[in-house]
C-alpha cells in the first residue's frame, strides 16, 4: 500500500504455533477461547508479519519472522509452517535480499530475528548481506546474556554473525533512522523491546510488535505470559495506546494471522480494535 510518501508491503514468513495459555497469561482459557480456537495441543495459530518500507533512499525490513534454522523437533513443537517466506515474498515484488538496507528487530526472540541469518553449506551466514541490522543495545545485552527463562528463545546464531561482519547496530531510546521512520523503547515483554513509527503526510502506522501481538490481546490487561515485566507491559500500553487513539494510527498487529491491520477506539469498557483491509495502492 501507498502511506504518505512511502511503499509498504506486508512480508509474510508463514505461520506458528504457541501455548494458548502462555499467550494470554492469566487470562482464563475459558474468555480467551472465545475470541481464537486452539489445537489438541493447547496451541494457537500465529502470524509472522514482516513490514518492508521502501522509501526514497532506502528499503526497510521489520523483524524477519522464524526463519528455518531449526530441528526437526522444533518445527513441530512450535508447529512452524512456511506457507511463504520473507525471502520468497521479497522476490515475489521483485526485491532481492542484497535490496535491503536496513533490518529492524524489535527484540531478538527467535519468531522476530530467526531469519536474519540463514545456514549455507554448515554455515550461519546473513540474509541479507548489505544491511545494516538495528536493535536496542538493552535487547542485545539481555540477549548475550540469557537467563533460565530466555535461554530458549535467545539464539546466538540469529545475531552473532551479523556482529562479527559488522552489520549489527545496536540503538540507545528513540532513534530516528530515516525520515518518518522512528525506533520507539515499548518495554515490557523484554526491558529492550521496541515498536517502529512510520509517520508520512499525517498518517502514522505503527508496528506494535509483542507489545500487543494480535488483535485478541487488546485489552488492556490481556497480556502474555511470555511478558518478562507484566506491569511495565501495562504502563507502556497505556501510553502507547492513547496515544495511538487520539491520533488515529494504523497498527499492524505482528502475529495476527487473520486480521494484522487494525484500528485503536475507547469506550466506557476499555480499549479494543476495529479490524482493517490492507489498503490497496
């Protein structure tokens, strides 16, 4: 779609699963189960919403979905289903991986940086080999240095060769990375996790990333239990969300897999979405 001055396209890296539970904390499965069906496995079906920007001057690629660097094992536990890639939509609008300029993780869990890198011939190498990776230096940090509860997610592979290449940024707060394109601290799923403003003519779409993964998780206090900080996810929530209201942004849910754009709107009972087309160009 056209957004002000920019080109958007939605990069899809296929589908995954997670623990309904776990994804919706102390939700009770009777209300979460209302609004999104599981499998015989507790599992929900997610989306792996990608967003390429391409401006004037540069292309410019949000969080790279899982990626296939994984065991047999893990692709059935976590049910991970390449119906596309990032590559292959990238190519499908005629971008090759050495287009892009810029990658933007919002945080390093491996369902948003598990296709930076890719395994060639025993080797982890970068997929995308002329950009130029940003993530907060508080995400990198908790990342080299993981706990019990992160070492699962935290795969050195997704970041460790971009750094010894010299391709990895690490960004300290609010960053501006070109113009109308805003790297914003969202903390509270991670201490380092960071949502992107793409602001043109106006308008302004914002990648929420795991601050609200889809459209289900608005409500204010439905938050997941993968959420390291719980109340700051709240705190940064409330900011964010009434911001986003009383502005009117767009906001591209990341692992909605049915409705990844939506609108923010308030009422005597909180906050919830109002589902979005894609807008054509």
């Amino acid at each position: 779609m056209k957004w002000g001055a920019f080109d958007i396209e939605l990069i899809s890296d296929g589908t995954f699963k997670l623990d309904g539970g776990a994804m919706f904390g102390v939700v009770p499965k009777v209300l979460w189960s209302r609004v999104i069906d599981s499998d015989d496995r507790n599992r929900i079906r997610l989306g792996l919403n990608c967003l390429l920007i391409r401006t004037q001057d540069a292309n410019i690629l949000i969080d790279t979905g899982c990626g296939f660097k994984y065991t047999e094992k893990q692709f059935d536990i976590y049910g991970i289903e390449h119906e596309t890639n990032v590559v292959e939509e990238l190519e499908r609008i005629s971008l090759e991986p050495s287009a892009i300029d810029y990658v933007i993780n919002t945080h390093l869990h491996f369902d948003h940086c598990g296709g930076n890198t890719i395994s060639k011939k025993g080797e982890v190498i970068p997929t995308f080999p002329n950009a130029r990776y940003l993530v907060q230096r508080r995400e990198y940090q908790d990342a080299c240095n993981p706990n019990e509860r992160t070492r699962a997610t935290y795969l050195a592979e997704n970041w460790r060769p971009l750094e010894e290449r010299g391709q990895l940024e690490l960004l300290d707060g609010i960053v501006v990375v070109a113009p109308g394109i805003t790297c914003i601290p969202t903390p509270g799923h991670t201490p380092g996790h960071q949502s992107i403003k793409i602001e043109s003519e106006g308008k302004v779409l914002f990648f929420i990333a795991d601050l609200c993964p889809t459209q289900k998780h608005v409500p204010i206090a439905w938050i997941m239990g993968y959420d390291l900080f719980p109340m700051t996810t709240l705190e940064t929530r409330k900011q964010i969300y009434a911001q986003a209201v009383h502005e009117d942004w767009l906001i591209l849910f990341e692992h909605d897999s049915q409705e990844p754009l939506g609108r923010l709107t308030q009422d005597e009972k909180g906050y919830r979405a109002e589902a979005v087309e894609w807008p054509q160009s």
